[in-house]
C-alpha cells in the first residue's frame, strides 16, 4: 500500500514537473533565443529590451502571446507598417515557431523600465482618455483591453512605459490602415493627432 | 633642408615622383559601395544599414562587425549528430551589381600629356565604374565583401575593396555583447565600421578624370589594394571598439616574388595597424570618437634604373589619426557629421639616401570634415572642407613650390529616387593646390583651374 503511494506520488510529480517544461521553450530555442536577443535584436531594441531609440519599440515586459503574434505577422507579411516591411518583414522572415516562443518568453522576462515623464498636462489629459475614453470621438477606454495599469491583458499589448513616439506612429498606422488591425483602426479613428500625443506622452510615463 | 637638390639623379628621381602620385591618387577615385545583396540576405531595406548609402547606421555597423552573416533566407545545412553546424549556404548567392555613369567638367581643362595644346574638357564616363559584388554569408560565422570592378580609367576588371570576416558573439554576464572577430582584407580602414575613416570617408565617389588631391598619407587610400592584412577586433557593449592588425604587401597583376623592380615599392616585413573607438548611442542620435593609425617601412620604388633591394634601408611612414562622427537618424530629417586627422611622420631613409628627398624628416597632416543631410532619404547633400599640409620638400614632392599643401571645400546635392539609385551633382573647389593658389605647376596652371564639376548616375542592385 504504501509503495503504491510512493509511486502514485511519483508519477503525480513527473506529470507536474513535465507540465512545467512543456510551458518553456525548449532549451536549445532558448540559447538560440538568447544569442539573438543580445546579437542581433538588442541592437535596435536595446540590450535586454528597453531600446534607447524611440523608432524601435521597447520589448521588456511585454506579453509573450502578443510578441509572439506580431513575429508571426511579421514573418507571414501581415503586418504592414513602414518599418515593419522595412525591418521586420526580413527579421523574422526566417524565424521556426520554437524560436519565436523562445523571443517572445526572454523579452516577456526582462523588467521594464519607466520611459521619459513629458509634460503634466499633456499626461493629465492622456490618462483621461486612456482611463475613461472619449464620448465625442466614440473612443473607447484603452485600459479596458490594455489593462488599468497599460501592462497589458491576454493577447493585448503592454503599453506602459513605450516610447511616446513609437505609440504615437503606431496610431498613425492603425488610423490610416497600414497596420491593419480592425479594432484599432476604429479607435484611432476617433483621435485626433493631439489626443493620440496626449495618450503616447501618458503611457511612456507609466512604470 | 639638405643640399642634395641639383643632381641629375634628383630631376630624374623628382619627375618619376611626381609621375607615381600622379598616377597614386588618379587611380585613387574612391570606390565605397553600398550592396543590394545584404539586403537581400537580410530581407532588410538599405534603410536599415545606411541612413543613404554607404554610410552606415548603428545597425549596419554592427552587421558589419558581425561577419556580414546575419541572414533570413532559406539555409542549405549541414548539421553534425551534436547538432554543430557544419554548413550554411544561402540558397541564392548574395551577388549585386554597381553601375556608375559620370560627366566631369574642369575650371579650365588640363595641359596636353605630350604636346603644347589642351586637353579636352567634359569627360563622360560610361560606364566609370562597373563592379560585381559577391557580398553575405559563406558559412557559419563567415562573410565576405569582395568587389571585382572594371573602370574606365584603367580599360580592365581588377579586385577591389575586399574583406573576409569571421566573427562570432559572447553573450557576457547582465546579458551584454561581445562580439570578437578576424578579417582578412586589403585595404587599410577598409575593415572599419564609422564612415569617418578613410576607405569609406566621404566624398563615397569622384571623378576619376579630374586631379584629386596630389598627395596623401599611407593610410589614407595609398595603400589600397596593394597589401594584405590580418586583423582582429573587439566590440564590447556595441560601444567599445579595439582592433588590432597586420598588413604586409600583396600586389596584384604582379608576377611573385615581389624584388627591386616592383613598381610602387614594397612594404618591409609587416605594418602595424591599431584602431579604438567609443560609440554612443541616445535616442535618434549616435555619436562617435575614435584613434587609428599604421607604421608602414617601405622599400620605394624610386623609378627605372633606381631599383632598391629589398634590404638595406627603407622609408617609415608613421600614420596616427583622430576621427569623430555623429549622426541623427530620423524618419524625415537625417543628419550626420564625421572629421577625421590624419598626421604621418616620414623618415625617408632610403628616399633621402639616393637623394630623392631634401630632407630625412618629414610630415603629412591632412584634415577632412563633412556634413550631410537628407530629406526623408530622398533629397539631400554634403558640404566638406579638406586640407592636406606638411614639410617643405621640393625633390621629393617634385612640385614647383615644394610644398603638398592643397586645401579646399565640396559640395554634393543628392537625389535618390529610390533608394538604391542615386543622382550626384558635386563640385569640388580647391584654394590650393600643391602648395600655391596661382601657377602651382610653373605653367601658369591655378588652383582654381581644377575646380570641377561632377555628374554622376550611380546604381546598385
């Protein structure tokens, strides 16, 4: 009886540790995943993820599955902002789905930073419209997919401490459909380029 | 000054000289290239790597430094059963092609070669230049930029800039780079990754039928092609930059070993080269500041009948130069600055021996500084200042004032209607040329006769 318990402990600890390892990335993705973090991709985004260079966006923090979506619509040439056909179209062009994972799991990882604190005003107004919307605009509250505190909820990107000015493109192309994402296109829509710099200025505040 | 000027041999030695740089900075037009084929291997836009071609940006720096191996195409593999890899070709070979088409037109045009006439003035070039690149990936951790370029001066396909990479990556504590790596190439600053250096220094194409700039250091282009050399590097951080290297004389359409009778001499045993340098990247902006240098002993080639063994003693020309850069790279506006100074120490002691100096000692200062901007990568232009002055030595420079100091400014305006096209129009303005402003050649030729004005179409794909 008691061997019987031993094993039924047993095996209940393999499955759990074997749970465990199908959540990471294998570990050869991972060391490959990490020579590109460092070798390749911090290059632009900065050495663990917080890029200095406000045209590339900072990756620290952010969520796996959204990191890990926008690599595939890079490589699958879905994604059709200037810099992404510039750069990333060719970037992850090559990437297999294990690496992908592996990128996705080192930048989610890495511990963000707080980005440039601009203006008062121009943040107090951001945070409204983040907040609360904006009823003449139809513009729904970032935060009820972003999350309250823009860290981003399920598939919706973290926001918080992003270079202004890569939010601020980002709307340009969700408003003008060169990044074709049909939710976003209808809230930038509904902005107007002193509101969507409102919103940039509060998020790159955000810790 | 020493009293050697007046022997027969000196008039001979000084028109032979003179004949050499001639033909030294004619044939030195440079020839900095931008490829198509990385952007190919990379799936990249030229943006990525150049803010306009060739002058590279943090990233295109750091591909360089990288081996030129980052790529995204299909790989054809080898793999070991411990999963090394033991091939890696890309599926397409990373070939390009350059096209240069120019017209250049002189203040006044130059003296007849052989009789007392001018020359003819509004020369086209069609092609200047045509060169074939083989530039990307050869194998894991291995690159290669070679250039094979036909010109129009010389009528024949000869090597050009050539650089053989390897390099690999160590992933430091607090994941930090480190990037170490050797190359292989052929001409001094061609290896380096700031376009503040000379082989790939602004003006990045001149005329080849216009008189450039008469004289110059070692370092500065003299070189090129014409050595081999070994180096290794370190980049830390993407930041901080160390190299160390070896040239040693590597002639080409010259039949081995090279002796006395080699034209344009040859490189006693090994030449030094050191490179180190600080880059700083915030935002948009990049900023740069580095030291480099070479010691070359060479056997001169002092002209027929003058043939020196390759012993005895040789001429040290000792090269140590500043060079700084910086750059906005914007998405509408880009702006970039670099300088760079040049100072060579000459001991001519084999020079100064068969009496083709005045003096043992002498020295070689030149300064460039240019300034860039573009319009959305689309519309743009260049303005430069460059000086080149040093010692008085009229045998050896076998000019009428005895003086190389030649200085002046460049303007270039830009059109690229894509982004691997370009249309130049440059002029290029000289207040002195070998040491004087007006009848510098003792024939009543001025500086400002060799102002000129240089059209070019120029093509990479």
């Amino acid at each position: 009886m008691m061997k019987r318990s031993l094993t039924a402990i047993a095996v209940a600890c393999a499955l759990v540790v074997g749970v465990a390892r199908a959540d990471d990335p294998d570990p050869i993705a991972r060391a490959t995943a990490t020579r590109l973090a460092v070798g390749v991709c911090g290059t632009c985004h900065g050495p663990r993820g917080i890029s200095q260079q406000p045209k590339y966006p900072r990756l620290a923090s952010q969520n796996a599955n959204y990191l890990a979506a926008q690599l595939k619509a890079f490589r699958g040439q879905t994604r059709g902002d200037p810099d992404a056909i510039g750069y990333m179209w060719g970037m992850a062009g090559n990437l297999e789905d294990s690496t992908i994972d592996a990128l996705a799991q080192y930048y989610a990882s890495q511990p963000a930073i707080v980005g440039r604190h601009a203006d008062a005003a121009l943040v107090a107004r951001g945070k409204s419209i983040y907040e609360q919307g904006l009823e003449s605009g139809g513009v729904p509250a970032c935060a009820a997919c972003h999350g309250p505190d823009a860290h981003g909820v399920g598939d919706f990107p973290r926001l918080a401490g992003q270079h202004a000015q890569y939010v601020l493109k980002q709307l340009n192309s969700f408003q003008t459909n060169m990044r074709n994402v049909a939710v976003m296109h209808g809230v930038a829509q509904g902005l107007k380029s002193d509101e969507m710099s409102a919103v940039a200025a509060f998020l790159e505040a955000q810790p | 000054m020493t009293g050697h000027a007046g022997h027969t041999m000196t008039t001979l030695s000084r028109t032979l000289a003179g004949a050499l740089i001639a033909v030294a900075f004619w044939a030195m037009a440079p020839t900095a290239s931008a490829v198509p084929s990385f952007a190919r291997q990379t799936g990249m836009a030229c943006e990525a790597c150049h803010t306009v071609w060739p002058e590279l940006t943090h990233f295109g720096r750091m591909f360089k430094a990288s081996g030129y191996v980052i790529d995204n195409l299909k790989q054809v593999k080898g793999v070991t059963p411990q999963r090394d890899e033991i091939l890696e070709l890309s599926s397409l070979p990373p070939l390009s092609l350059m096209v240069q088409v120019s017209g250049t037109q002189l203040s006044k045009p130059l003296p007849d070669s052989a009789v007392n006439a001018k020359s003819q003035n509004g020369t086209i070039a069609f092609p200047q230049q045509v060169s074939l690149f083989y530039a990307g990936k050869i194998a894991p951790h291995v690159g290669a930029f070679i250039q094979l370029t036909y010109g129009y001066d010389s009528g024949t396909i000869g090597i050009d800039n050539t650089d053989l990479r390897y390099a690999d990556l160590a992933v430091l504590p607090d994941d930090q780079s480190l990037i170490y790596g050797l190359s292989l190439n052929n001409n001094p600053t061609i290896q380096d990754l700031w376009n503040s250096t000379p082989a790939f220094g602004f003006p990045y194409a001149a005329s080849a039928s216009a008189p450039g700039v008469p004289y110059g250091a070692q370092i500065d282009g003299a070189r090129g092609q014409d050595v081999a050399g070994l180096s290794a590097y370190v980049f830390w951080n993407e930041s901080l930059y160390g190299e160390l290297g070896m040239y040693r004389s590597a002639k080409q359409g010259t039949t081995g070993p090279l002796d006395s009778t080699t034209a344009g001499g040859v490189l006693k045993g090994g030449a030094p080269y050191w490179r180190f340098a600080y880059e700083h990247n915030f935002g948009r902006h990049s900023i740069e500041a580095g030291v480099y240098g070479a010691t070359f002993e060479i056997f001169p080639d002092l002209g027929a009948g003058f043939g020196q063994p390759l012993a005895g003693p040789a001429d040290k020309y000792q090269d140590v130069a500043e060079d700084v850069q910086y750059q906005f790279v914007g998405d509408q506006h880009l702006v970039s600055f670099e300088a760079t100074r040049i100072h060579e120490s000459q001991t001519l002691n084999a020079t100064f021996a068969a009496e083709a100096s005045d003096s043992l000692h002498n020295d070689l200062t030149t300064l460039r500084a240019f300034g860039t901007y573009y319009y959305k990568r689309k519309i743009g232009g260049t303005v430069g200042y460059f000086s080149t002055t040093g010692s008085t030595d009229a045998t050896f420079l076998a000019n009428a004032s005895g003086q190389p100091d030649t200085k002046g400014w460049i303007a270039e305006v830009n059109y690229l209607p894509w982004l691997n096209a370009k249309l130049s129009l440059q002029y290029v303005n000289y207040s002195k040329y070998s040491g004087l402003r007006s009848n510098y050649d003792g024939a009543g030729r001025n500086a400002g006769d060799n102002n000129t004005i240089y059209a070019l179409v120029w093509l990479s794909y």
